[in-house]
C-alpha cells in the first residue's frame, strides 16, 4: 500500500476508533473482499465465509476503541478473521454442508467451454482445500491481501522465513498437481 | 543461472514482480521456468477469482447491524486502569523475587552444604518476551488456544520451580486459566466441561494454593499472602458477577469456583494446612495436567522433580496426539516447545545432577527408570504420525520438530551410551561377573 493510502486509512482508523461509522464503512469497503476471500479459502463455504467476515467486522467495531496504533489495523483485522475462523473450526457444531442431491443442483446444459471453466475452478478449489492449513492461510492471504512476507508473518505469529516457505511450498504443490489439467486446458 | 537457481525466487515472487535481468535471459530461454511462471500465474488468479460473488445483501445486512450498535465507550479508561493494575502488580513481582533471591542466598551461606544437588533452572520463561508480543487482537475477540496448551507452560513450569513464591504464581497462573475457560464455557452455555473444570479448580487452589503457603517460611508468607488474598477475592467477585449474567442452572454449576476461592482464602489467612488430596479420578486431561502440576509442585528433590516431569512427558505427548487427531495442529504444535524443555531440563539434566551426585548408585535403577519412561513417552508422537490420518500429520510433525533435541536426549538416556551396558557384562555381550547368584545377573537364575 503506498503512502497517501495508507495514512488516509489511518486517519480513517482514528475516526472509526472515536466512532465514525462513515470512517469505518471506507475500511469495511476497503477490506470486506480481501477478508471475505481469505476465509473462503479457509473454510470452502461463500455463506459461512460472509458470516465470519461479518463477524470479524463487527468485532472490529466494537474494538477499535482498544487498539493501540492505527498502523497495525490490516493486521489486527486480519488476526480477528484468523480467530473468528479457528474458532469456528473448534466448535463442536461445525461441520461442512452436505452436497446438494444432483437433481436439486441446478441445469447441467452448459457450454462446452463453461464447463472446462467450471471444472478447472473445482479442481482449484479442491486442490487448495487439500493443502496444509499452514500453507493454505499463508498462500491465501499472499493472494488474496497482496501483503509483503512481513506482514503475513504477524497475521499468522510466525517469522517472515516460514510465511514465505508456506506460501512457496502451497504454490510448488498446486503446480504439481493442477499442472496436468492446465496443460490440458492449453491444448 | 540454471533452473535450480531460478525455481525458488518464481515461487516466493508474484508474477508481476520485475526480476533480475539474468533471471530474465534465463527465462527467455527456458520453456520449463517459463512455463512454470505461466502456470503459477494462472493459479493465482484462478485463486483471487474463487472468491468472488455478489456480496451487496451480506455488506447491507452487515451495515444494518453496525447502524443499531453503538462502541463500548468506557472501554479506553478501563483499558487504562488495567494498565497501572498491570504496572502495580508486576513490579510486586518483581519485588517478591528479588527477596526471595536475597533470602536464598542469605540461607545459602548459613545453611550446611545439602546432599542433594539443586534443580535444573527454570528455562520455560526465557522466551517470554515484553508487552509487544501481546496479540494485537482485542481479548474478547481472541480464540483461545485449547485449554491443555495453556496450563501446559506453567505446568512445565512448576516441574521445574524450587521456591515456594514461583511455585503458588504457577499454580495461581493455572487456576486463573482453568477458572476463565470454565467461565467462558458458562458463559456461552456450554455445560459439559463444567463440573470436571470446577474440581480441577478446586485442587488448584484448595489443595495446590493453600499447601505451597503453608509451608512458606513467614516472611515470605507475610508478603505473599497478601497479594494472593486479594487476587482470590477479585476472583471470586469475577465468579460472582458471572452467576448473576447466568440462567440459574449454569450458575449452579460454577457454584463451586467461588467456593473453592471462598475456602482457600479462609484457609491461607488463617494458615491452616490442606486437606488431603484425593486421587485423580479421571483420565480428562486437564485434570490429569492440574494433578500433575501439583504433584510437582510438592516435588522438592531433582529425582522427584524428573519423576514428575517424565510423567508430564506422557501427558503432554497423549495430548499432543489427540489435539492434531481433532485437527487442532496449530495447538498440537505449541506443545513441541514445552515437551522439549520437559525432556531437557525437567527430565535430563535433573537426572544428569542425580547421577553426578549419587556415587554409590542408590538411586541408579530409579534413574533408569525415568529416563526410560521418558523416552518411552517421547516416543508416543513417532508411533502416532506413522498412523496418522493427513490432517494430523502437519501439527505432529511441527511438535516433533520442536521437541526433537529433548527427544534425542531422552532416548539417548533411555538407551545408555553406546558400548556399555550392565556392568556385568563385557563389550562382546558375554556374562563376565554377576551380583546375582550362580554368575548369573538376578531373575537369569534356572529355577
């Protein structure tokens, strides 16, 4: 993020902070989709992915009267996303939604290449959901936030060296095992 | 430049970052390297595109709540008072040590040199690190890491302890968990857990608390007993403000923790000693962690004190594997550091100062003993990741890693040194001379 960004976040992380809802609807806009997408990717479900990202928001809301430094606000967001998501993943109740039955799953009549399309993005889907946690946070938020090693390493409280060993081992896997469909979709 | 040289920064770089010139000429005639930066691109932004959908009903519904929900506004000032409660507290701490070292080294020139030797020092706190490595979270928004990983540190802690002072913080820091995870759990309506936390409460600090202050030399106790009755009085206002936002039926099952706290605070004013503790009924871990930490900290000689430390292996490694079974692997990993020092400094290098003190031997079996239990304890995380399901592999693997230089040790201690073995034996594996009967070692006899 370059300088006039991010002192205008900060400055709108002040007025958050004093309870500026305006303030806080530029963060919220500024960051719902990278939040959102990050913890798609963790848990696989777009509604449970929107409810935490809720969550997380709402959480922030009520905290941003506690925190210290307006400069460590992504990070801090990103670290309620990170405990809204394990948390939900030690609840008893969690669980993954059953697949729909086939007949209730919509019109299968799709053009040829759509269905390339869609079967590349399950088989993304698939093999990021089948990387390592460790790796899968890592790389998500190195996609999906756009952040420096430095600052994935604070979200996930681990040293920049291992953020940048997780993000490179979840990228070496899925070139492995997504380059045979990539291939074929080149042909 | 070959591939080799070249694969890692593709993988560490997004593939819209400008590389090197000779990363570039490289590229320019390497269809693999090129192709592999085509791929990783594709990849990463098939992965930005999953995520993608309409999200306006989520965003209002979300605006609308934000809307009707006004910030906490006394929570800086509250933040603040914590702060010099902190400020107050640690400094207190940092006064009790400072006598409790002057004291111990006063005794230390007046008392006669102790046959025993003394305890490995305490090494759990040296990472401990300033304020900064706080998270940056707010509390309330903070998972918790599971409740065994918490009470795991400063129960490491108290195998290691050796004053009475360090021993009650530990099991103060151990009640204070148990005590706030059994709240949570109150709090959010979840009843299950509560009973087994309430009695490993109890032990904490109506056994645990009331024993370590019994038996303090007075000055010691003057000072001490004072901040510890006050943290129990604040505790049990903690409780009593929890009941109150409770149904009935929940209240009634925090119930004890006051009384617990009510008990123990009757029992230090008055230095009354503690009543006896029953046996763990139990194989719930916490309460197997909560009798463990006890138990050390009423260990008072290196043997013990590695006794109950290889015990603590076995705990600790049991839920070492069941927190990555759950796919708890981050809480599993934490564990590493702590099964590490365990093996090292609570299990190995007390034994190591048994040995070096003991030139008769008396206590050579139980030494072996422990080291073999130790290593036999260890090696419970090996055993399991051979079986593994994948999810549980990661967490595991990263408890291995960490604990692998205790590990070695224990297993190296639980096997002896190379080259020697019962000292009735040559090198070759021959009997050479037994203490046993007919030249033979004991329980070798033909009946």
């Amino acid at each position: 993020m370059d300088r006039v960004h991010q002192d205008e976040e900060q400055d709108w992380v002040r007025r958050a902070a004093a309870g500026d809802r305006a303030a806080f609807a530029a963060l919220v806009a500024r960051y719902w989709r990278p939040v959102r997408a990050w913890l798609y990717g963790l848990c696989g479900e777009f509604h449970t992915a929107e409810d935490l990202a809720q969550d997380v928001f709402f959480r922030a809301w009520m905290g941003l009267p506690k925190l210290a430094s307006a400069e460590v606000f992504r990070v801090w967001l990103f670290r309620i996303a990170r405990n809204e998501y394990l948390a939900r993943q030690r609840s008893p109740r969690v669980g993954k939604l059953a697949e729909l039955p086939p007949e209730i799953a919509g019109p299968r009549a799709e053009p040829l290449t759509g269905l390339l399309e869609k079967e590349g993005a399950t088989a993304l889907d698939e093999a990021v959901s089948r990387l390592p946690i460790l790796f899968q946070e890592a790389y998500l938020l190195w996609t999906n936030a756009d952040w420096p090693y430095s600052e994935i390493a604070r979200v996930l409280e681990t040293t920049e060296e291992t953020a940048r060993w997780r993000v490179c081992e979840a990228r070496r896997r899925l070139v492995g095992e997504l380059g045979p469909l990539l291939e074929r979709t080149v042909r | 430049m070959t591939c080799h040289d070249v694969e890692p920064w593709l993988l560490a770089t997004r593939s819209d970052t400008d590389l090197p010139v000779d990363f570039l000429q490289h590229l320019s005639r390497c269809e693999a390297c090129s192709r592999l930066r085509e791929r990783l691109a594709e990849i990463d932004d098939g992965v930005r595109a999953l995520g993608d959908t309409d999200d306006r009903p989520a965003l209002e519904r979300l605006e609308a709540v934000l809307n009707e929900v006004e910030q906490p506004r006394d929570l800086q000032s509250r933040l603040l008072s914590r702060w010099a409660y902190r400020i107050v507290a640690g400094t207190a701490c940092i006064a009790l040590v400072m006598l409790g070292w002057g004291l111990g080294y006063q005794t230390s020139k007046s008392s006669p040199p102790k046959t025993e030797p003394a305890p490995a020092p305490n090494e759990l706190n040296r990472g401990a690190g300033p304020d900064t490595q706080r998270p940056i979270a707010p509390p309330d928004s903070a998972a918790p890491a599971a409740l065994i990983v918490r009470l795991a540190a400063p129960a490491g802690k108290l195998a290691q302890e050796t004053t009475a002072v360090g021993r009650v913080s530990g099991l103060g820091t151990m009640a204070d968990e148990v005590r706030t995870e059994a709240l949570r759990e109150a709090s959010a309506g979840r009843t299950a857990e509560l009973p087994r936390l309430a009695e490993s409460h109890d032990r904490l600090v109506r056994y645990g608390l009331v024993a370590q202050t019994h038996g303090m030399p007075e000055l010691d106790r003057a000072r001490v007993v004072q901040s510890l009755l006050g943290d129990l009085a604040r505790a049990e206002k903690e409780v009593a403000v929890a009941m109150d936002r409770c149904p009935p039926a929940v209240a009634e099952l925090i119930t004890p923790l006051g009384q617990s706290l009510r008990d123990a605070g009757d029992a230090i004013r008055t230095n009354r000693p503690p009543s006896p503790l029953e046996p763990a009924t139990t194989d719930y871990p916490v309460y197997s962690l909560t009798a463990l930490a006890i138990r050390a900290s009423d260990a008072n000689s290196p043997l013990r004190q590695a006794d109950v430390s290889a015990d603590m292996t076995a705990a600790l490694a049991r839920g070492t594997v069941l927190l990555s079974l759950g796919g708890l692997g981050e809480d599993a990993a934490k564990l590493g550091p702590v099964l590490d020092n365990l093996l090292l400094r609570g299990v190995a290098d007390n034994l190591d100062r048994v040995t070096a003190a003991d030139r008769e031997g008396k206590h050579a079996v139980e030494v072996s003993e422990i080291r073999s239990r130790a290593a036999e304890a260890a090696g419970v995380l090996e055993r399991n990741l051979a079986k593994a399901p994948p999810v549980a592999r990661p967490g595991l693997e990263k408890a291995m890693e960490a604990s692998k230089h205790g590990r070695e040790r224990a297993a190296e201690g639980g096997k002896g040194k190379s080259g020697k073995g019962p000292p009735w034996k040559r090198a070759d594996g021959t009997v050479k001379e037994s203490p046993g009967k007919g030249g033979l070692p004991p329980g070798f006899q033909k009946k």
